[in-house]
C-alpha cells in the first residue's frame, strides 16, 4: 500500500509519498503567496481614512481572494495571519501613542488572530460553488465576533468604517454596517473569481454558464444594490431643523498627562463657549438651541468640586442655553463614571447618561498582573470606571438627542437604541488628546459619517483637541476643526424621525449573515467527513 502526501500546488492532488521533498521550487511559492497576504492586507489599510482611497479595499479583497482560494483551513490561518497583521498593525499604530509599542503590537497580534480564524474559514468554503458569497458573509461573522468578545468586544477595522466617502455607503441605510461590510467583500472576492474564470476561460476556452452568471453577480449586485438604495439617503429636515454649537477648547499638551490638566481643560472649553456667548450678541454667530461639550471636558466632577460648578455655570449662563458637559463622576464609593450632563442655564445638572460601553485597558484594566506585563501605563488608571445601563438620549431645547460616547461609535448598538429611543439628531462627544496626530481621530470621524447614513440622522462630533465636525445625514461633512485648536462649529442642521431599514431591522441583516456563513462552513464540514469515510 503506498502512501501519500499533499502537494503544495494544489492541495487536493495526492502525490506519493516518495516523491522528493520541496525544494526551492516549491518554496518560491510559498513566499510569493504570502507576501501577497501582507500587501492585501495593506491594501486593507489604505483604504480607511484619512486617505480617500476606499477603492482599494477591492482590489484587497482580491488579492485575499487569489491567497485563500482552494488552501487547506491550516494554510487559510496562517495566511490570514499576515494578512491581519498587514493590516492591523499599520491602522492601530496610533494605540501606542503614547504607551509604547509593546501594547499596539500585542493588540495589533490579537486582532489579526481574529481575522486568521475568519480566513480559516474563508479558505474552507472557497472549494463550495458560489464561494465569494459564503466567504464574504464567514469575514461578516468573523467582524460580528470581534466587535463582541473578548471584554465587550473591539470592532475597530470593521470594513464598513472604510467606506464613509464609497459608492457601497447607501447600503448602510439598508442593513447597517454588517450589509455594507459583506457587500464590499463581496465585490473583491467576486473580482478574483472573475479573473480566475476569464484564466480558465482562455486556456480551455470552456467556462459553465451558470458560474459566469454567478461570478457577474458577485460584482455586479453589490454596485447595483448601493444604487437602488441611493433613495434612502436623504438630508432633508422633516422636523424641521435645530442650530447647535460644538465646542473644542483644545488641551494645554498632549498626552497622557491630559488627565493632569482637568482644571485648564476645564477652563478652554468654558472660555471658547463665553467667546461664542459674546459672538452671538455681536451678530458674528448665530444663536444656537443647545452646545455641545466633548467628552472629559470637565473632569472635575461638578458634583463634588465647587469651583468646576461655578465655571460650568458661568459658561452656561453666559450662553443660556442648555449645554451637554462631558465629565468624570467620582462617588464615595464604587467606580467612576464617563458621564454626559445636561446643564440648563439658571438651574445647573438635571439630568445624566453613563457611558455603556467602556473602554478595557483604558477606562478599566482586565487582567491587570497580565496587563502589566505589557505595559506598566496600566497602573495608571487607579480607580476604574463602571459602565451604565441606560439609553442616553437628552431632550435640549425640544430636540431629542441621542449621545454615543467616544468609543462606543464603533458599536452597532450604541448607536441604533438612541435612534430607537426616538433619537432626532445623535451627540458623540469624544476626547482623543490621548492619541495626539494620529489617524485615529479621523478613523473614528468616518464612524460617525457611516452612522449618519446608517440611521439617517444629523451626526455633530464635538472633540476636546479635535477634529470636531458637523455631519449631515447623508454623511457629508458640512463643518470641520483642525486638530489642536480652539474653535466653536455653529449650525443649523435638519432633524428627522424616519427610521431606515437598517434601523428597523436593528441586528438581523447580521444574524441572517452569520446564518449562512455557519451554513456554509457546515456544509464544508459534512463534505470533508464524508470524504474521510469513503477513503
């Protein structure tokens, strides 16, 4: 009886086992595929913002395509695993501003382990008819579990925050981010099969016409579907409109030392609002309905400092209207809380939101001894914060606003229960001094573009250093700041109580997805075993 081994050419080809081991024949191979692994996951990278290059997210998927297709599950991983790190490393550069390289890196490793799991199984259903479509929804799931475990879940990358200036955006409007998502993979898988059909066309000059039927609508459907659903997007104010004002202080430095500069922070928000105060008399800005003040802008608990309260009354007053604080909450006992206030002019803090989701290793630390290995920076966060466990949404002179802290803009939900919550307009107060002239801020600006599409709401981002803007519902960005600068963003922006079917739907375009991922690697699965018995 003669064994035999698999050949690394075409991993469905037996050899005999005496064949002669690879050489540097086979190996070149090897190394061209997996170099081809990075670049496509840089290619990846360089189709998220700042850069307006979210095209070259399909030629990356393409590439992905030509890499995983027809490779053993084992291969698809290790693969996937530089394609992670072809495109984790280079977007999450900015995790170690401050902190070093070890954190960035170990984060970096963890996410591209994440996407070398999702490739596994993108390698396995590659071999089933129709592959483009199960592999584009088994990338879908693989996003769906990375933006939920471990520790709530990091869903930074998600190949929908890619496309904030793309043709597929309208789809978001129909079925969130995992739509938009599962869409534009499709389109790159959907690419290399044509090329791959047009190779085999060319060289037996005989192709199924129900797989070039299949292929056209790979690429075709996605560009068609974000065409149709161009309706959907619509700035219009069907409730009339609301003037706001989003301040940006700015911070004295950089750094992580921002949190030792509470009270001057404090001040530049409270002073960059009175000189608006002093702008609207002289009829250089207009009056706004309500202000808007970034996330930590006082971390001086206001409940609990005099002096915070007063300057916060003074800024308040002096503009007189009502004004979301972003402050850190520091009870007795328990944990602090990332808290958005409502202040109203003459009567002070009224009302309260929490942030839900919280940030691990920055607003609390897991695993701290391990932690600690990493990185000793995670001593400095002493007393850990604590999430809430409501839906924020402030009524501000009339206008329902939902309030989406900071980090909590990468996730589905976050998002979605202030729209449900009857949400008119959605608040994202952010603080990214942390993370000085990184692209992160700019990563997280496309988020809420996305968002403003998704929901179909006026999205106003106000930022302690920037960038801070303005966005319309249809994603546009109609004011912005520079980073690092004192300025106040005045305007007056449509408001709209429509729900689109991405709303509606709330998580079931991604369940639905998940489903025939999981369907797809079943049948994988179940083929694969029977192949086994009838050995």
């Amino acid at each position: 009886m003669s064994a035999t081994i698999t050949s690394l050419d075409d991993p469905q080809r037996p050899v005999p086992a005496s064949a002669p081991a690879p050489g540097r024949g086979r190996l070149i191979p090897v190394l061209v595929r997996s170099a081809a692994a990075v670049v496509s996951g840089a290619l990846l990278y360089l189709s998220f913002p700042p850069r307006p290059l979210w095209w070259l997210v399909l030629p990356g998927f393409a590439l992905l395509g030509w890499v995983l297709h027809g490779r053993r599950p084992r291969a698809g991983f290790g693969l996937g695993l530089l394609a992670g790190l072809g495109f984790m490393l280079p977007l999450l550069r900015w995790t170690g501003e401050e902190v070093g390289p070890v954190p960035w890196l170990a984060l970096a490793a963890a996410e591209a382990l994440f996407i070398a799991v999702g490739c596994a199984g993108i390698s396995a259903v590659s071999r089933l008819a129709c592959w483009p479509g199960w592999a584009a929804a088994v990338w879908t799931l693989d996003e769906a579990v990375r933006a939920r475990v471990p520790f709530g879940g990091f869903p930074w990358g998600k190949i929908a925050f890619g496309q904030a200036d793309s043709v597929f955006l309208p789809l978001a409007a129909v079925g969130g981010t995992p739509l938009l998502s599962f869409a534009v993979v499709l389109c790159g898988f959907g690419l290399y099969e044509a090329v791959r059909r047009f190779r085999t066309y060319r060289s037996t000059r005989e192709v199924p016409r129900g797989a070039v039927a299949a292929t056209a609508a790979c690429v075709l459907a996605p560009v068609a579907a974000a065409f149709a659903a161009v309706p959907l997007v619509d700035d219009s104010a069907e409730n009339g409109t609301a003037t706001v004002a989003a301040i940006q202080g700015n911070v004295p430095r950089l750094g992580l030392d921002f949190n030792a500069q509470r009270r001057a922070v404090l001040d530049n928000h409270a002073r960059r609002t009175e000189q608006l105060a002093r702008d609207v008399k002289e009829g250089k800005a207009p009056r706004p309905d309500f202000v808007l003040w970034p996330e930590n802008s006082s971390d001086l608990d206001p409940y609990r400092n005099v002096d915070a309260r007063t300057v916060i009354d003074q800024a308040v007053n002096a503009i007189g209207v009502p004004t979301v604080i972003g402050s850190v909450l520091t009870p007795d006992t328990g944990r602090l809380r990332n808290t958005l206030i409502r202040w109203e002019p003459g009567k002070g803090p009224v009302e309260t939101y929490d942030k839900r989701h919280i940030q691990p290793f920055g607003e609390y630390i897991p695993m701290r001894s391990v932690a600690r290995f990493f990185s000793s920076d995670v001593d400095r966060v002493r007393r850990e914060f604590g999430p809430g466990n409501k839906v924020g949404v402030f009524d501000l002179s009339g206008t329902r606003t939902g309030l989406v802290t900071c980090y909590e803009a990468a996730f589905d939900d976050a998002v979605r229960d202030t729209v449900d919550q009857g949400a008119r307009l959605i608040a994202v107060p952010s603080n990214n001094a942390t993370f000085g002239h990184s692209e992160m801020t700019y990563q997280q600006l496309a988020m809420s573009r996305v968002r403003a599409v998704e929901h179909s709401r006026t999205v106003v981002v106000p930022v302690t250093s920037g960038v801070s803007a303005i966005i319309r519902p249809d994603g546009t960005v109609v004011q912005q700041t520079k980073l690092f600068t004192a300025d106040a963003l005045v305007d007056e922006v449509p408001l709209r109580s429509s729900l689109t079917p991405a709303t509606r739907m709330g998580a079931l375009p991604e369940a639905v997805l998940a489903l025939i991922a999981a369907a797809g690697l079943g049948w994988t699965a179940v083929r694969a075993v029977r192949l086994r018995r009838g050995r």
